[in-house]
C-alpha cells in the first residue's frame, strides 16, 4: 500500500502540452479513477506513474521516496492493459508467472505464487490452458493475475473492461473492487466510462485538456459538479441559461432569472455569483418529477414531444412553454405519459438545481 503524490507534473509531447501542471495526492488503499474525454491525458498521466514516461517537469512520490526518475521495473507496480498484452506462446500459468521470473524467485515460490493469483481471479485449475483456448473475460482475468502476483506496491488499470461485453463487464466491476480491497491496494484506474468510475471509485478525477478539473468522491461530483464540462460528461443533465437576481428568502439559495421564469438554486457551496451575474444552471433529468415538489418554486409548464420507454425507467422530452427542451427521466414507471398538445408540469427541487459558472 503506497500513497502517491503528484506535484506540478508536465509533459509535452512535439511541442504540444498533454499534462498541464498536474497535482494530485491518491491516498494509500484507494481505488482512484482518472475519467475524462478520448485524448485528455489519462494514459499519458497513467503512464508516468508506472514510469513508462520521463515528465518535463514535476515530481511523482511513492510514499515519501521520489519515483520520478526511478525506472519501470523497480517501482513495484503492477499494470493491466486494455490489451491484455498476454504472450500467446506461453499458456495460463507461464503468462501469470512473467513478472515472478523476471524478478528471479525461486521456482517452488513461483509455482506457489501463481496457484494463489490463479485462484483470487477464479482460474483455479486453468495454469495449464493456451491463452487462445480461452474467452476474452478468461484472459482478462490472466491479465489481473500477471499484475496481482507480483504483490505491487500499487495496481495501475488503463481501460481493463473495454474489450468485454456489457454482462460480463458488470460482473468484473465488482470483482476487481473486491480485489483491490480486500488486498488493500492503492489502484488508479483509467476509464472513459462514467457508470464504472461511478459504480467502482472511491474518488476521481475528471480530466479535460491535461488538466485534472475535479477531484472528489462519486456523489460529490454527480451532485456538485465544479463546471459544465463535469456536469454534462459524468451523467446527462438539463442545461438552462441565466441571470441571477438575488440572494434568496430561503439561505443558501439564489434566484435565478431564466428566459421562463425565476428558478432557485445553489452553487456547489464554493463560490457566490454576484448579481445580474450570468450563469448557468443544470438539473438532472431524474430530479424533475411530475408530482409536485413542497416548497420549490421550480416548476416547468410544457407539454410531452417524445417518450422513450426504457423497462427500468421512461424518458421524456418536454418543450417548456417559453423555454428550452429539457430531458426528465422517471424510474419505475406506471402509467406511461404519450407526446401531446396536454400541458404538463413537472417540479425540480431547489437542491437539484445546480448553478455553474457560465
Ligand atoms: P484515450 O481515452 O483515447 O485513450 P487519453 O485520455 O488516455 O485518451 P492519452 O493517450 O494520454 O489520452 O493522450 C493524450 C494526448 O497525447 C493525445 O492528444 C495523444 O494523441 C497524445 N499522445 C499520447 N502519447 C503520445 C506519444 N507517445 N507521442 C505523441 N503524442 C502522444
């Protein structure tokens, strides 16, 4: 279990800047995600902590111990590719086995080594097998165990699930969680999709531009995103423009004048518009709801343009009269709302009502 601290880290490559001053502290036994869009510099950050890459400036620490210098295979870090990056030659055990061979341990520890990262993965009995003659989640799996049997100091994941399919990556979440856990691993894993950094992350950081944007727990960041970029990339959300008016009767709350009326929110509690400010505001589709919300003034008159029925939940697409098209989504359906001249109403409380930066 190592605690990894990042400072001022920069890279350029051909003269165009991929890390951009990046700070960050990954605590000892966290499941930390980098999440952002294709091309932010998730890989190229993911890499310099393995020390596949040298930074231009900036130092990485494990523990207290400067690593920025220090080459890959002395770091005591064990990596899982998107790949697998498995040698085709050698069958289940020999692939799990690379790392121990390389370091020179003797064989009797070896062979011991492998049964028991084998089994953590569930591929007990399997040592044996060529990696062609197994599933695609099979020789995830493999890939899991190569990096585990070394026992590293940390677990670097660059998109390990992209290559399964939807059940079975579902299922590798919550193994790999359990894995990393119960061995009290300090683990960064890279990813682009949102639901496995939500569903796995202890915390995350949301990259855009070589540059870390947030850094926070899974509900902080859906909640409390810091800017647009976050709202709209960590889940679907309502984006309506504004002016703010006032501090609000009700503390911590401020009236925002939109094109359709006078909404309340709040901020994510670390800054205060000041008035006439523009600003925007973003509500997620699943905290509009049709009932009626105590206390909210949040309300938006429309009528139904298009349903989408999901099982689980019902979308809805509804043109507010006077204002933009918004997205609700509601869960557990009943009765099924069809697109229509009807007005509706639906209600958002002034919780869920976030107000950005414009
Ligand atoms: P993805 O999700 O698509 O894998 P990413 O966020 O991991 O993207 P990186 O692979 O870190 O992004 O790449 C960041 C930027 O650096 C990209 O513009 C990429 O083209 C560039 N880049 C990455 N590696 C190199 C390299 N070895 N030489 C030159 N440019 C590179």
């Amino acid at each position: 279990m190592v605690t990894i601290t990042i400072q001022e880290l920069t890279k350029r490559f051909s003269g165009s800047v991929v890390l951009s001053s990046v700070n960050l502290q990954i605590d000892a036994g966290e499941l930390f995600f980098l999440l952002g869009p294709s091309g932010c510099g998730k890989t190229t950050l993911l890499r310099h902590i393995a020390g596949f890459y040298a930074p231009d400036a900036g130092k990485i620490w494990f523990d207290d111990e400067d690593v920025t210098r220090l080459p890959a295979h002395k770091r005591g870090t064990g990596m899982m590719f998107q790949s697998y990056a498995l040698w085709p030659h050698l069958n289940v055990a020999q692939n799990v086995a690379f790392g121990l061979e390389e370091r020179k341990r003797p064989r009797r520890e070896i062979e011991h080594r492998v049964s028991e990262a084998l089994e953590q993965v569930k591929l007990d009995g399997l040592g044996s097998r060529k990696i062609q003659q197994l599933s695609g989640g099979q020789q995830q799996r493999v890939a899991l165990a190569r990096a585990l049997v070394i026992r590293p100091k940390c677990l670097l994941l660059d998109e390990p699930l992209s290559n399964l399919d939807a059940k079975l990556r579902l299922e590798m979440r919550t193994e790999i969680r359990h894995i990393v856990k119960q061995h009290g691993l300090t683990a960064i894993y890279v990813t682009h999709d949102r639901d496995e950094a939500l569903s796995m992350a202890d915390r995350m950081a949301i990259m855009d531009a070589g540059k870390l944007v947030q850094v926070d727990a899974p509900p902080d960041i859906y909640r409390n995103p810091a800017t647009r970029m976050v709202a709209e990339f960590i889940g679907e959300t309502n984006f309506i423009e504004g002016r703010t008016l006032r501090a609000s009767s009700r503390e911590g709350f401020l009236d925002v004048e939109t094109p359709f009326g006078v909404l309340r929110g709040r901020t994510d509690g670390t800054w205060q518009p000041a008035s006439g400010q523009p600003v925007l505001l973003s509500i997620r589709p699943e905290a509009l709801t049709f009932g009626s919300v105590l206390d909210s003034p949040n309300r938006f008159p429309g009528h139904i343009i298009d349903t989408t029925y999901l099982g689980a939940s019902v979308q809805y697409l509804i043109q507010v009269s006077g204002g933009p098209l918004i997205k609700v989504c509601e869960t557990n359906p009943q009765d099924i709302r069809v697109p229509g001249e009807e007005e509706v109403r639906v209600m958002a409380a002034m919780g869920d009502v976030v107000i950005l930066r414009k």
